[in-house]
C-alpha cells in the first residue's frame, strides 16, 4: 500500500496521521507542513497517529525524530505518538522513538483523555523530488537518527558517508559537464 500523510489541527493541537508504507517521498511535504505548523502562534502539541501505518523508511523515522527535538524545545513536551502494531513499536524502540516521543497504543491515549483527533488534509507526496534536496533531506533526517544514540550512529555512518560524499561530488561532475 502507497504511503500518506495527512494532517489537521483542532485548538492548537496538531494531528499527523501516517497511513500505509511512508517514504522519503513523502517527507517534503511533512517538512514543510511542520516548519507552518510550528511557526503558527496557536500551537500548542503534535500527535503522531500511526494506527493505520504498514511501514516508515528512516528518512521519514529521521523526519519524525527532528519534529519531536523541535517541539520539545518550542514547549518543553514531547510529542505524542500512537502505535499499535507490535512491528513497528519495534522498529521506533530500536531507535530510540521511547525517549522522543511519548509512546502509546490507542487504548492508553483514549485513558489519557486526550483531544479527539481531528480529521484532515492529505499532504502531498513528490513535491520536492530534485536529487540535491531530497539528497540533502536523506542526509539530514540520517544524521538526527545518529545523534538519538550510538545504536543509530552504527547502523547508519555508512549510509551518511557515502551520501556525503556523493553530495562533494556532484558540484565536481556538474563543471565537467558544463566544460
């Protein structure tokens, strides 16, 4: 299933509900709409709804992890994050998720008495498909999982280094190119 985002907000509440297998195409999009939402001076808290979710790539955990740094130091909160399945509870504790986010099922949010979640828009995916932004975006969400821990700093220097240097590269291949 093709991944989605949609977004809404009630009272200053803000809701991002994931739906399906939610990719790096999908983080433009997510960006730009937590860059608004944490500019916008009603804000107050950010749900994360992952109940209808099959699977998050890590630039998107990477997205997700710099969302709840921001907030945490807009409000002095972290966020609050819905997960139901075992998988990728998993997946978020493995990374570190529990120490960025408030971590519940839907059975504890309910018990929390908690905003209704409201309903939303859906965010558009592909916006910002240039190989250099979403390069950029890649390395950026890698390098916020790596400083969660030292777990993610291993599983991930690889993947940031070689990204890297591609990135040093690219200006070199470009004025070839144009000689």
């Amino acid at each position: 299933m093709q991944g989605s985002i949609c977004a809404g907000d009630f009272l200053g509440t803000h809701v991002l509900r994931f739906h399906g297998d939610v990719r790096v195409n999908q983080c433009a999009s997510l960006d730009a709409y937590c860059d608004r939402m944490l500019r916008d001076p009603s804000f107050h808290a950010v749900v994360v709804d992952l109940q209808s979710t099959e699977n998050l790539d890590s630039t998107t955990l990477g997205c997700l992890a710099r969302l709840s740094i921001r907030v945490k130091k807009l409000n002095k909160r972290v966020p609050t994050l819905i997960c139901d399945s075992d998988n990728l509870q998993r997946v978020l504790s493995s990374m570190g998720f529990q120490d960025v986010f408030m971590m519940v099922d839907r059975a504890a949010y309910d018990a929390l008495s908690l905003p209704a979640l409201p309903d939303g828009i859906e965010l558009p995916a592909g916006t910002d498909l240039a190989m250099e932004s979403t390069r950029a975006r890649v390395i950026a969400a890698h390098k916020q999982l790596m400083a969660m821990n030292e777990h993610n700093a291993e599983a991930f220097k690889d993947l940031v280094a070689a990204l890297e240097q591609e990135d040093c590269a690219q200006p070199i291949c470009e004025k070839a190119d144009a000689s």
